[in-house]
C-alpha cells in the first residue's frame, strides 16, 4: 500500500563505512518509508535505475514524479512514461567517437570566436574511447601478419589519430585507449568498469553503481559485470557527455530463469545463440532482459558476458546479470584491487543489488525458463544471428538456403567438397569478436582443438583465410602461457591484429585465386566466425553465406574448408598413418579446458596488459597535432574538416517559424534503415562523395571507407541517403537517385540538395513505417541536417533515429493512421508547407500540413508532431542538442 509522499521531506542519503572510510550512499531501500516496496520484489536492473534518480534528485535534474513512477512499477503494467538517466561515463569506439571529438572541437572554436575561454569545453562526465573499428585483415597466416596490419592501419589512418590524439591531451574527462590494444567492450569488461565508482562530490566520498552508455550496440557486454549500460546513438551520447540526461521509457523488464548446466562439449557459444534465438522469437524489443535462476551458478562471467553481448541480437535493451560471488571472482582474477572487490560486495549488499539464493525473486514482466542441458553444438546463419542450426543440420539447410544460386553456379558437383574450392566451400575462418575471445574456456578450447589436429598432422585447407584476432592481449598473453599460441600459428591462426576486424566486415581482400574463381563461377562461398553478426554483404562482399560459431568450431571448419560436411559421419581428413580423423577426436574435454585455464590464466596477466594501456606504442606517441586548446583545422584534409553546424550560432535561438513551399528530397516506403541512410562502406569514384575526393587529388585506391572518413562532413553529406539500395520512389531505379523540381531532371541526391540550397528552397523526406530502423547511427541525422532536410514525415519511427533527428533540429511528423504518401497519391512534386509551428508547441500536437500540387489542386490534413516531451520541444527550438550546450556555456551556465 503506497502513502501519500512526502518528498519535501524525503532523504534517502545515508552513510556507508567501508575499510575505515565513511562514504555518503543513497539508500533505494529509503523508500519503503514512503509506502514504496518492498523494494527487493523490484528487478536489480531497476533498482540500480531508481538509485540514479535518487542520486540526482537534489540537484533538480529529477522530479518527484520521476520516482514516483520507477518506484511505482508493476510486472504486469507497462508504463508509457519516460525517466531521465544520468551515467556514470560515457565510452566510444573510433568510428562513433571520431566525430564526437570533432564536434567537441568545432564547439571550443565557436566558443573562441564568441569570446569565451575554449578549455572550459569538456565533457561533463568521463569518456574513454578504444581504438579498435580501423585494423583489417590485410595480412594473414604470416609471421608478420601483425606488424604489417598494424603499420597500414596507421598509414590509413593517420589524421583521424592525430586527431584523437590531440584530443587525449586537450579535453579533460577524456581518455583515449590507442589502436593495437583491444576490443572496446572486451576492454570495458576487463578493465574500464569498476562496477561500483568512488568518487568525491562537494568535498564527500560517494559510492554509486557505475553505469555507462556507448556508440556501439554490444555496449551490453558489460551487463555480464553487473554494470547497466547499452548502446546509444553518437548524438545521443554527446548530449549525455555535455550534461544532458537520457531519456529511458520505463521498461518491461523479462527475466529468464536458467537452471541446469551445459552438456560435455557444448560451449557458451553455443548457449548464446540458443538463447538468442528463443528470446528474439518471444519478441524482447526494447525490454530489459534479467538472468537469474539456480543455472546462474554454473556460468563463468565470461561466459555470462558473451550471453550480455548478444542482447542487440535478441532484441534486448540490456541483458542484466546481477551482482553475485561469481563478479566479485572474476574481479579479483582480473587484477582488480582487493580494496575494490570489498567495496564492490559491501556496496552491493547495503543497497541490495546483490544475487544470491537467499533472497527472494523479484517480480518480472514474464518469465522464461531455459534449460541448459538441452543446448547442443550449433552455428548461426546464413544471414541472421537469430537462426540457429545444430551441426548436423548445416549442410542440409546451406543447399535448402542457396538452391537456386546453387543451380546458376557454373562449378561442377564434386563428391567431396573437402578436396577444393567448390560451392560450399568456406573461405574465411576468423577468430574475431570481443564476444568471444573475452572467454576463455572457448579461446583455450580452440587451442586445444588445434593442438591435437596438429599432431594428427591435419592442416587447414590452403582456400581459407584465417585469422585471430584476440579482444585484448590478456588473450595473446595465456594462449603463449599455455603453449597453445603456436598450435594456433601452425594451422594458419596467427594474430592480425587488436580489434573488431571480420566481425564489423574488416575481413580483409582474398588473394586473386580464390577470389577469381568465385566470381567467374558464381560460387557460394561461406565464412565462419566467432562474431556476433552475420547479416548479408556484411562479412566480405564476395561470401553469401555467414555463420557465427564458437572458437573451436571456427578452426574446425578451417580444417574441413567446406560447410558441406557432418561432423558425425564424416571425418576432417587422414592423419599420417592414414587413419580417419573425426572431430569427436580433437574435442578438448572440459576438464582439459578448465585445467589449461587454471594454468594459464593469472591476475598478472591483466595487469601487465593494462598497465600502460593509455600510452600507446612509439607510433602513437609520434603523433602530434599541437598542445593548444584548439584543434588546428586543416582546410586541406579530406578526413578531419570543421563541420558548420555551430558557424552562425546567434547568443540567442530564433524563433520557431512554419516550413512553406518545401520540396520532396526523397520519397520512401517502409522501413528505410539507418544503413540505408546513413553513409557507409566503400566509397565509389563515380558518387558524389567519390568525385569530391578526387577533385581534391586522391585516387579511389585510397578512397579507405566512409567510416574512415566520418570526420569530414563534406564527404558524409554526400554519402546520405547514396546506398545502393535505396529505393526512391521519385525514380525507377535503386540508389540515391532524386528528381529536382520544377524542372523534373534526375540527379544524385546530393546535387538536388545543393541545387534547392542555391535557391533558398527547404527540404523534406516523406517515409513510410519504421523509418531509421537498425544501428543507431548519428550521420543518418547529422547528414539530413546537413543536406537542408528540415522536416520528415513518416508513418512511424524508429525510437533512436527520431530522437537523434531531433537532436540535429530535424522536425519529425507522423502521419495518421490509414495515410501515407502513396494513398495520398504523392509522385514528389508537390511543394509541402507545416503551418501552425509558430510560438508554443506541446508534445504530440497537431500541425498542419498542406500540399501544393504541379496542377494547382491543393490539399490539407494534420500530421503528428513527434516532439514527445518539453525537453525534445527545447532541443528543436535551440536547432539541436549541441547548440543548446553550447548557448548555455556562451551564457555562462
């Protein structure tokens, strides 16, 4: 039974003591004094969350409701109201975190021209970034294969990390993990996160749980940790970095209970992808997802943080472990200091966020069970993470898959596929992935499985690219403990580099003869790595068929060179007394596995891979780019420009006006996707983006990628909306075609943008359902932004894409139900005016949008304006997030 709250008078401060130190602590448990609770029936996730509001609530960045409505929850309600979140920090990899910088850069200059002290620009929270999206597999199964790697990521990458570099030094609260030393998440899990943080705050000690937001999806990994945190859009975090609050709808909350425990020879691989499939059939779509159950017991952290990894792929916001014995082990044989493992557990009790039987389950949403006696051996694939073969059925499903490819292929039918390159053929075996390379039960299993098949003299097949790629050194440094690094080398398994390499489609080139015969023949070829996504083109643009599997099974199918094989029946070769070899054969024990663990892996090991881990090597520290305050803009780079959004910024914001006589950029069905929009992979010479780049003298060789280039807004811009595949129905073909009108000529997008900004003419995109789905990525919004979109109209939105077009001051509208742009028979022509935007606007409002047809008809109807709260509202008014910080620090605020 809930009291009427007294929250004048409410104050869930209270002191903790800890090793001699008293440390101020705010109590969750506070507020069962106000009819709230009891407060363990609540999910830990929720619990942490609720403390964050409690934390913040002096300092007005919380209201009484706020509380009132997390503290209110109920399993069997869904709330539709949102909190604000405050993390502990933010962490970036260098894809996401590039453009951050930038932007925090182009704010001290503005800052400077303004007249104002640039050095007081830093983020408001503490950051770290990991070097970690640029190394690819350019050379493999080589001695050198590192080095080499190594030295071309630098040659291509140079400007970026000079910027980074400079970065390091210039902005406080700002920290850079330099390239060649691991994998974000992997760092996170094994060094970054302290789980509860010790801070001083007005001259107090005070403990809270670390939390974190990330620019990249698999941010989740942490969760394993006990750490809340999961994957937000570059905008989004730099909104959060600059003092902004994240706004979180109060989730359901799904908890699966696990019991049992993992049959011989299965691995957590294998657990995750059973899991992922079950959940992403339940439909857990923006859901907290919390593991707890008797089965828990049984689950090492890595283990339980390759289960966390995955949430992206089962659709979960988070996928919550809780603090248990098993956190506090792991931080200690990670190198963590004793004082801290203490503090951890003793914080964690006091506030009840610690797991053990002894307590009661909390209330969930629903509830799952998973048995983990039933997981058997299986890959993921062809294409999605979600669909999940057992072993014996890969070969079956492959020629099911592909049947018609296959029958256009021009390759003869061989009868064993093993002997050479054929359809079916795998041609990329890639150890890669902080999802699995953090473990090590898996990493030492596949140097067991290499071991053994080394001795049997087997070999991997000369058609297949492998590669290991390691989430940390930690790794490198066990494997060369246990003796099982050079296993590993003899089959083709020599380390290429720290970083995300095959799993983000870094995979490298294939040498001329494979990739000939390929093509010439129309082979369907397959990769198998230990990644976490698959997705079609993603891998390698020559390989259709993709499968996620454990460490050990990516060195078994290296061994077999084909997915065409079943493991039961047929063996992986002879060995050298011409003895089948079966891979029941070379399947390392879990006794052998968890004794080579125990052997190897030592708290040492973390701390001596991480005891230097901001300085970087002596290439690293060779970079420079000054020591001022200010970034010294090069007009001349072509990766690293000053982007305009704060040239012109006024002192104060212009009123909000109504949008008349707009054209139609681009008119799209449904779901458009942020890869659609947002530009990505290769650059081609004949695009606008590629024309650019050599009107500025280079030459597509060294083009290097969009995500290379996500510094220079003049090449981003010109890559929105430009994929291949993109469908404008404005013209009959696919790609970032448009019509510019009156005239009706086609054109690249681009060009049409630049023509109506020559004539002062506003933009809009009209869209059908789902618009911004997949990734959140912040260039799909920077770039609208950039190209003069100031409105799009769609019959649904994705959550993050609709909230970074807000943050970029993008209008988003939504049409009502039954109407879209097709039923109201739109070809693109049209002129479209939003009238009714001046003075107040109130979330959800209605506004009215008249169309101006080519033969003088004219029509009105009221569209939805998707400001969803007074926040958004401020955000637009101001032209973005960053543009209100940045009025705020120019007022002195």
């Amino acid at each position: 039974m809930r009291a009427s709250k007294e929250f004048n008078q409410f104050n869930p401060r209270t002191t903790l003591q800890v090793d001699g130190t008293t440390y101020t602590i705010f109590a969750v448990k506070a507020l069962e004094s106000l009819g709230y609770g009891p407060i363990e029936r609540l999910p830990y996730s929720l619990r942490i969350l609720l403390e964050n509001l409690l934390r913040h609530y002096p300092q007005g960045l919380v209201s009484d409701t706020d509380i009132d409505n997390l503290a209110s929850w109920q399993p069997d309600q869904i709330s539709p109201e949102a909190v604000p979140l405050m993390p502990a920090r933010v962490i970036l990899q260098d894809f996401t975190g590039v453009p951050a910088l930038v932007d925090l850069a182009a704010m001290r200059s503005a800052l400077a021209r303004a007249g104002g002290d640039p050095a007081t620009m830093n983020p408001f929270i503490p950051a770290d970034l990991v070097i970690d999206h640029s190394v690819q597999v350019d050379r493999s199964a080589t001695a050198d294969a590192l080095q080499v790697n190594v030295e071309l990521e630098m040659a291509r990458n140079r400007e970026r990390y000079t910027m980074l570099h400079w970065g390091q030094q210039a902005f406080r609260n700002f920290r850079v993990v330099p390239p060649g030393t691991g994998i974000v998440h992997q760092v996170n899990l094994e060094y970054l996160a302290s789980v509860v943080v010790s801070s001083e705050q007005n001259g107090e000690p005070v403990l809270y749980p670390d939390s974190v937001l990330g620019t990249d999806s698999h941010t989740t990994m942490v969760n394993g940790l006990g750490v809340m945190g999961w994957g937000v859009g570059g905008i989004e975090a730099e909104a959060v970095l600059l003092g902004q609050p994240y706004s979180l709808q109060i989730p359901e909350v799904v908890g699966v209970r696990l019991s049992g425990s993992l049959p011989p020879g299965t691995t957590a691989t294998d657990l995750v992808l059973t899991i992922t499939r079950f959940l992403r059939g339940q439909g857990v779509v923006g859901r907290f997802v919390e593991f707890f159950g008797p089965g828990l017991a049984g689950l090492s952290l890595p283990d339980r943080a390759t289960i966390a990894n995955m949430a992206p792929e089962y659709g979960a916001t988070m996928g919550f472990f809780p603090v248990d014995e098993e956190t506090l082990r792991y931080l200690r044989a990670s190198g963590r200091p004793e004082a801290l493992v203490h503090l951890v557990e003793q914080y964690c009790r006091a506030q009840s966020f610690f797991f053990g039987p002894e307590h009661p389950e909390p209330g969930y949403s629903v509830v799952y069970d998973i048995v983990l006696d039933s997981v058997v051996p299986s890959l993921a694939g062809p294409r999605r993470p979600q669909d999940l073969l057992p072993l014996s059925g890969v070969r079956e499903d492959f020629l099911r898959q592909f049947d018609k490819q296959l029958a256009a292929s021009t390759a003869a039918t061989v009868e064993d596929p093993a002997r050479q390159l054929t359809n079916g053929s795998v041609v990329i075996a890639a150890i890669t992935s902080c999802t699995n390379t953090s473990n090590p039960d898996v990493m030492i299993g596949a140097g067991l499985l290499a071991r053994k098949a080394r001795e049997r003299g087997l070999m991997a097949k000369p058609w297949v690219k492998t590669s290991l790629a390691p989430g940390s050194r930690v790794v490198t440094r066990y494997l060369e403990q246990s003796g099982l690094l050079p296993d590993l080398e003899a089959l083709g398994f020599q380390v290429v580099g720290y970083g995300c390499t095959t799993c983000i489609g870094n995979s490298g080139p294939l040498t001329e003869a494979i990739a000939a015969p390929i093509g010439d023949q129309n082979l369907l070829v397959a990769a198998v790595l230990s990644g976490n996504r698959n997705f079609e083109a993603r891998i390698h643009p020559l390989v259709r068929a993709n499968y996620l599997g454990s460490p050990p099974l990516v060195v078994a199918y290296a061994l077999a060179g084909t997915v065409l094989i079943d493991f039961d029946q047929e063996p992986l070769g002879t060995d050298s007394q011409g003895q089948p070899v079966y891979l029941r054969d070379l399947w390392p024990s879990t006794e052998e596995i968890r004794a080579a663990v125990r052997q190897s892996l030592t708290p040492d090991l973390f701390t001596l891979s991480y005891g230097s881990v901001f300085s970087g090597d002596a290439q690293w520290q060779a970079l420079s780019a000054g020591t001022s305050d200010l970034y010294p803009w090069d007009v001349d780079s072509s990766y690293i420009r000053e982007p305009p959004f704060f040239q012109e910024l006024s002192a104060d914001p212009p009123p909000i006006a109504t949008i008349e006589g707009a054209r139609i950029l681009a008119l799209f069905g449904d779901s458009i996707t942020t890869d659609h929009i947002s530009p990505a992979g290769s650059i081609g010479p004949q695009t606008p983006a590629g024309r650019y780049l050599q009107h500025l003298g280079i030459q597509p060789a060294d083009f290097n990628s969009y995500g290379s280039r996500r510094g220079n807004h003049e090449v981003m811009m010109r890559g929105t909306f430009a994929n291949i595949r993109i469908k404008n129905r404005m013209v009959e073909r696919e790609g970032g075609y448009t019509k510019a009108w009156p005239e009706g000529v086609e054109m690249p997008i681009y060009d049409a943008a630049m023509h109506y900004q020559q004539t002062g003419t506003p933009l809009v995109v009209l869209a059908g359902r789902d618009y911004g789905t997949g990734s959140s990525r912040d260039w799909a919004a920077k770039g609208t932004m950039l190209l003069g979109v100031k409105a799009v109209i769609a019959s649904s939105f994705e959550r993050i894409h609709r909230s970074n077009l807000v943050g970029m001051g993008v209008l988003p509208l939504q049409f009502p139900e039954g109407v879209d742009a097709q039923t109201l028979c739109l070809d693109g022509s049209e002129t479209i005016s939003l009238l009714g935007l001046g003075g107040r606007l109130n979330p959800g409002q209605g506004v009215n949008l008249r169309i101006d047809r080519a033969d003088g008809r004219t029509e009105s109807l009221e569209v939805l304006l998707r400001l969803d709260n007074a926040m958004e509202i401020d955000y637009y008014r101001h032209g973005g997030i960053l543009h209100k910080v940045l009025r705020q620090r120019l007022q002195g605020r």
